[in-house]
C-alpha cells in the first residue's frame, strides 16, 4: 500500500501517490454485479474485476497505510 490521494474527473476515478505524482484514472462501471475497473491513462486499454468483497479495511502493513 501507498499514501496518495484520489479525485473525480467526470466520469473517471483518478489516483495520485507519493512516489508518482501522474494521475492514474480509472473507469468504473458494474459488469453482471461485479466492479469492473478500465484504466483510462496513456498504454490504457486493460482492465480490473472485482474478485470479491470484505467490509473490512485494506490489509496494509504499518500504522495508517490504507486507512
């Protein structure tokens, strides 16, 4: 896990972390009841799917990584 910070562009959810300041922007959208993520940034074109859920926070080492 990595500290950073996300936003809304439009329709887009884009990430920026510590180590990299370039917006990584994603397009999420359900696909037969499953979260499926299209990377929308220059090379895009591949995908994400949601394997499963847990309501539970990300499981990252150290003190406040991911919370």
């Amino acid at each position: 896990c990595i500290y950073g910070e996300w936003y809304e562009k439009g329709e887009q959810i884009c990430f920026i972390y510590e180590n990299d300041p370039t917006p990584a922007c994603w397009l999420y959208f359900l696909d037969a009841g499953k979260i499926r993520g299209r990377y929308m940034g220059e090379g895009g074109g591949w995908e994400i799917l949601e394997s499963s859920r847990d309501g539970g926070p990300l499981p990252c080492a150290g003190p406040d990584v991911g919370v």
